[in-house]
C-alpha cells in the first residue's frame, strides 16, 4: 500500500532537509542556510530554554532563509522542503 507523503500524513519526504541554533539577540534574527532549498520550506523553531516563548513562528521564509522574532535566546530550528516536483 502506497503511503501518503506530507506533513500532515506524518510521512516526509524530504528534498532537502536543514537544522540548527539560531541565537535571537535584540529580538530578532536572521537564519540562511549553508544550500539554498527548491522551494520555501516549512520552518519550526523551538526555544532551548524554558524561560522562552513556547512558539516562535518563522518570518519571511525563503528558498534561502528566513527571520525569527522573540525572545531573546536559542531555538532550534528544522527547514523542511517536502516538494517532490
């Protein structure tokens, strides 16, 4: 049986996949990645830390990057491009 890809299914096939810290000073920051994706990815952040905001959401996501505004601190992140085409 042929499963179904995406993130919704909980099944990703990733064309490109990137992680990392980003560390947030003056509430914000800016994240480009090392390879530039096929499409803008999926982006989520998480704070390393208690202290800071439970969700952060990634701004201006791009093939090549995007931005992150919050608290002060590290998150990390994972970019995901689940486009097979």
């Amino acid at each position: 049986m042929a499963r179904k890809y995406g993130f919704r299914s909980g099944y990703v096939e990733a064309v490109n996949m990137q992680s990392g810290v980003v560390e947030v000073e003056g509430g914000e920051a800016t994240v480009s990645f090392d390879e530039a994706m096929e499409n803008a990815p999926a982006v989520a952040l998480t704070p390393t830390e208690e202290a800071q905001e439970g969700y952060v959401p990634a701004d201006s996501v791009t093939e090549s990057g995007f931005t992150v505004e919050g608290d002060d601190g590290a998150y990390h992140y994972v970019a995901m491009d689940d486009s097979r085409y």
